[in-house]
C-alpha cells in the first residue's frame, strides 16, 4: 500500500512538471497559507497570496545563515563544530563536536541536511556568539531591505521572533543565489562532506531537485509551528522563477504548490534573444575617406518578457562619423534593450572592420591651408613695412653741412 502512495504521488509530480499551454492557465489553487512567484530579472510579482503576512518561517532562516557565513569567510576557512545537543526531529548531519570542517563542507550541511548543529557552529565562528550573530543577521536583513522580517537564531527553531514573509524569503533566496557555489549547491540532491574527521554524504531535504530535472533550489523548513515550507528555484528555457509557499500542510502538498506555481509562471513568460552577437545596428562615414564602417553587437543579450510581448532596442553614443585610425573591434556607442520602458540590458557597439587612419593630405590638409595662410599674410606685413619705411626716408629733409667759423 505505502508503495503504491509512493507512485501515485511521482506521476502527480511528473503531471505538474509536464509544459504549461501558455494562455490556458486559471489561476493555480494552492493549500499554501502565503505563497508568491515571482520573475526575478524583472522583480514582477506573477502570483500572491498573503505575500506579506508575517509567519514562522522554519529553516529557512539557514538561508541568511549562509549568506553571511558567504560574505564572512572564505571557502577554505575552517569552522569548529560546536557542543550542541539536538532535541527529537531536529535535523542534523552527524556532525563531530571539536571537529573542523571547511566552510564549503559546512554549506553542504547548512544548506542540503539543514543541519542545526552547523547552523550554531557557523554562528560562533563567524558572530563569537549565537547571540552575537542574531544581530548580524538583523543587520543584514535591514541592508536587504527585508522589512517583514526578524531573526531570533540561526537554524529556525521555532519562536514568536523568528518570522519572515513570503515576499521577503523570495527576495532572501534571490540573494543568496547570486553567489556561485551556494547557486551550484542548493541545485544538487547530495554532496560529499571531505573534510572534518570522516567522509560523509549528505542529502538534499527538497526532493524536487533530481526528480523534476527544471528544479534548482533552494532551501526547505519544517516545524510544528511554521508548517511545511519551500523556497523554490526553476530554469527553463532561459526564464527563471523564484516561489514560497508557506504553512503548508504536508511535504507532498508543498511540492505540488511549487509545481503549481512554476508551471504556472513559465506559461507566462519566455526568454529571447534580443540581441545577437555581430548583429548589425549601424553604418557610419569615415572621416577623410569615402567608405562606411559597419557597427555590431559585440556579445548577445537574452531577456525574459512576458508571452507576446516584443522587447525595443535603441542606440545611444554614436559620433557623426568615424575617424581613424580605430582596430577592428573598437567600442563606439551602446545598444538598449528595453522592456516596457525599463532598461534590462545593455551591449557595447563595436566596428565590424578595422578604420585606417585619414589620407595625409586629408590629415594635413587643413595645417597646410593655415600655413599656407599664415605666409602669405606675413609676406603683406613685410612688405608694408619696407614700403613704409621707404617713404619716411623720402621724405626726411637733408642736413645742410657749415662751415666751421
């Protein structure tokens, strides 16, 4: 019987991981007590429900945890394992007190097992203390502009101060995955832990990476107090999504709702390529010279937008004409993509062919006119002068020599 529970709930999974019809999604239904999606490059809400409402928000409070541990240490810095003494259900790694491991090893269990004990190592490491270390995390979470928000410990153990909202979760989520390693980790559905005593191998809680291959994170909670919750991460065909649900009832229900909203979003937006490497965009005259230098795009630029939508390009810096001598492949002005108005991208512009330099006449042409100018008025000036200085001495009367007495 548990057996066939199990199946029935992969093909639920596999029907919801299926492509969306773009233009024939209702609105999904969700069991999520808050939930939202949201299309990060762009910051649009696509789907809300509650997203402000403030909530225990379980461990996925380890989110802010490895960020700051992230932006703290290096990769390579070793972290003690601390004395801690985990309550039943409480998730862990089979971490070692005294033990050291590399801060990576200890993302892996922060951010895969949701370990609590690498959780309170991490916060003595990096804040001396866990209390040291709330007000770290408070700090940066006003810097984050995370207004909904307040953190009471490091792992997400339940507490009438420890709670976010569906919106700032997504916001802390999109942080977190600007960083590479920590983008690589949480899209992973286990990872070996090389240092510290032993080897280990750690396992991913969010079950939908692996299983639905467009799945790439991000971090899971689970507590009597906050529900089940999952901030989710999906790529597929060039467009991302970030989603929350929040309170919800079981594991299961938790993956469906993602699913639900994922496949909703991606049923609205598409990425395309807006601009193409070496794509013409304009032609200009070269100074001195009876030639056009083509100007292209120097590397391509793809942008999510809504379905049926077209994004817009101008161009802006461009001189009148070109003068050389230039390499082929110099900078000249800009080419913006906007969508619905807003700038989303921007592509240097760059000559297709080399430009020579002016002719010499053309190059010199104007000195030599000066110059050329500049004697023949010289030439009047000295002749004037002389001519003046002619008359005057005509006209000086001549000295009349006497006789001495």
């Amino acid at each position: 019987m548990t057996s066939l529970i199990r199946v029935g709930a992969i093909l639920a999974l596999l029907i919801l991981a299926l492509p969306a019809v773009a233009g024939a999604q209702r609105r999904p239904s969700l069991s999520a007590s808050s939930a939202i999606l949201i299309e990060p490059s762009s910051g649009e809400i696509i789907y809300s429900r509650n997203p402000y409402q403030r909530r225990e928000i379980a461990s996925t409070t380890k989110m802010m945890t490895a960020l700051l541990l992230l932006e703290r240490r290096s990769l390579k810095h070793r972290v003690r394992v601390a004395n801690y003494n985990p309550g039943a259900g409480e998730s862990t790694a089979g971490l070692i007190p005294g033990e050291r491991l590399t801060s990576a090893d200890m993302l892996r269990a922060l951010l895969l097992a949701s370990a609590n004990e690498a959780a309170v190592s991490i916060a003595i490491d990096v804040g001396g203390s866990q209390k040291g270390f709330v007000r770290m995390m408070n700090a940066r979470a006003k810097r984050a502009g995370l207004r909904g928000t307040h953190f009471s410990n490091p792992d997400g153990l339940d507490g009438r101060r420890n709670y976010s909202t569906a919106r700032d979760l997504a916001s802390l989520g999109i942080l977190l995955r600007e960083n590479p390693f920590a983008r690589r980790l949480v899209d992973r559905s286990k990872a070996e832990m090389r240092s510290g005593l032993r080897k280990r191998t750690v396992y991913n809680r969010n079950t939908l990476i692996g299983s639905v291959p467009w799945m790439n994170g991000i971090k899971t909670g689970h507590t009597s107090g906050a529900g089940y919750l999952l901030v989710g991460g999906a790529s597929r065909n060039g467009a991302e999504l970030i989603s929350v649900v929040m309170g919800e009832p079981s594991e299961a229900a938790r993956n469906t709702d993602t699913l639900k909203l994922m496949r909703y979003g991606f049923g609205r937006y598409r990425s395309v390529n807006a601009v193409a490497k070496g794509q013409r965009f304009a032609t200009l005259s070269v100074s001195g010279r009876d030639e056009k230098v083509q100007l292209i795009a120097s590397r391509s630029a793809d942008v999510v937008i809504r379905s049926g939508e077209r994004p817009t390009t101008i161009i802006s810096g461009l001189p009148t004409e070109l003068t050389g001598p230039l390499a082929k492949g110099a900078r000249v002005g800009y080419v913006t993509v906007l969508r619905r108005g807003k700038s989303v991208a921007r592509v240097p512009l760059v000559t297709a062919s080399a430009v020579a330099a002016p002719p010499l006449l053309a190059a010199t042409g104007g000195w030599l006119g000066l110059l050329a100018g500049g004697l023949v008025v010289f030439t009047l000036m000295l002749f004037s002068a002389t001519l003046i200085r002619k008359r005057r001495r005509q006209r000086r009367p001549e000295r009349v020599q006497r006789e001495p007495a």
